[in-house]
C-alpha cells in the first residue's frame, strides 16, 4: 500500500467504523462529559470538525477525543483526524526528493506503515491527558521518532533532513522565537559551527518542544547526558553567533494539524 494506499485504507475504513451505530452509542458517552462533542451524533462527525474547524475549535474536539483515547473506537478517531498530517509526514520521506535507501525502507509502505504505527503508540501515550494542541504534540512527536531512528542508521544526510524539517515549519507570529533559533541552528551547522548531534538535541527540545527526559528515552540515553549535552551546544550556538530569547510556545498553523503539547 504504498504512494499514500495505506492512508486510503484508513479513510475507506473510517467511513464504515465511525458511524456505525457501536460508534454512536459510545460516541454519546464521551459526549455526556465533554462540553466540546455536544451537538455531534458521531465520532466521524467529530472527526470531519477536527478537520473544517479553527485550530483552537479543533484542538478542543479533538482534546477531547484523547481523554478517551483509551478506548480504541476513541483512539481510532484521533487517528483518523490527524491523517492528513500523517500523510503529509510520510510525504516527506515518500514522495520528496531524499528517497530512504533500500537498507532503510523497502517501500513507501514501509514508512507509511511506520508512521501509523509510531503516532497509534503516540496516541496511546497521550490517552487521558490535555495537551493544549493535540494534533501537534501526536504528529512532531512521530516525525521525530521516525528521523532519530533514520539518523541512528547513518541512512540520510543529517543536515539535509534538518534542513528540511526547517523548510517544513509553518511560519507563525507567535513562535518567532522558535522560527529564530531553527534557522539559527540550520546556519550553525552548515557553517560547521556546530554538530548534527547537538543541533538535534536543540532542534528537538527547544524548538519541537520534546523534553530532555523524551528525547532520552527515544535515544536509550540517561536524561543527564541529555541535558548536559544541550547545555553544550547552546553554548556553541551562542558563540556561532545566536542571541537567546525568552522562550516561546511552539504552535503550527492548520485545523488538522494545529496542536501541540
């Protein structure tokens, strides 16, 4: 199911699953203690809300949805309504420019496959919380679970697959900060200022948000190793040139995938 036929699946799928009469039953349920499912008959009701909605209207919907995310029908709609994201994340291994090698993914199914699998694991972490952006703590999460594990096979350029994530990031007003310090540290890299390795660790916690303690624990690394070696780089970002600022939250653009966490 390569070149996007998973994600199809999973649409077709949906339109069976998510307003089935099971689905509205417990649809109900979760919709007598969340404010934001009020008015809605189904969980693909919800979903198509998640979808055409404000990011702040959508985050709520789908906030909600999350809570109950330990029940799989739940779960499966959250999926559902981060798809497109999702497909635009597999896009950018399957359908850009930087191919993963044979060694790394066999096809575009593969990673496809990939991408499901890490952000269902994601959703399960996530189940019963309220993270402010949903969408978002699901979806970067996921992206960087899936380019460390790229980075840790030597299999893609590290700068170049930086580069891109910059590339990738939806302008905002309100994370200038978070615009700054990733072309910051793109610009220290490519002047060889500073590691890949490093560029990482401050790309992934201070700019995707990932905290020390995750990114430890998706590298199989102590905390303190963590923290100490972002104490470092920012020290060499700052002597590359880059002046810090207050931190700010990071939010993307999109109904869908606006969230965060």
């Amino acid at each position: 199911m390569g070149d996007g036929r998973l994600f199809e699946a999973l649409d077709a799928e949906w339109a069976v699953v998510g307003a089935s009469p099971q689905a509205q039953v417990a649809f109900g349920r979760w919709a007598m203690v969340e404010p934001a499912l009020a008015g809605m008959a189904s969980p693909a009701e919800a979903v198509r809300s998640c979808r055409a909605a404000t990011p702040a209207a959508a985050a709520a919907v789908l906030g909600a949805l999350l809570r109950h995310a330990g029940e799989p029908l739940a779960a499966r709609a959250v999926l559902q309504a981060v798809v497109p994201a999702l497909r635009k994340l597999a896009g950018r291994r399957v359908g850009g420019s930087r191919q993963p090698t044979r060694q790394a993914w066999e096809a575009g199914e593969d990673f496809e496959a990939d991408v499901v699998e890490v952000a269902l694991r994601r959703i399960g972490a996530l189940a019963g919380t309220s993270p402010t952006w949903p969408a978002q703590a699901i979806c970067e999460s996921t992206w960087i679970t899936l380019r460390a594990a790229l980075v840790r096979s030597s299999r893609w350029g590290t700068f170049e697959s930086l580069n891109d994530e910059v590339a990738n990031l939806v302008a905002s007003p309100a994370r200038p900060g978070a615009e700054a310090l990733a072309l910051a540290v793109v610009d220290a890299v490519g002047a060889q200022r500073l590691a890949v390795d490093d560029a990482r660790v401050i790309y992934a916690t201070r700019v995707l948000g990932h905290s020390p303690a995750e990114l430890a624990s998706a590298q199989g690394r102590a905390v303190r190793a963590v923290r100490a070696q972002r104490v470092r780089a920012e020290r060499r970002l700052v002597d590359a040139g880059w002046a810090p600022r207050p931190p700010v939250s990071c939010r993307l653009g999109g109904a869908a995938g606006a969230a965060g966490g």
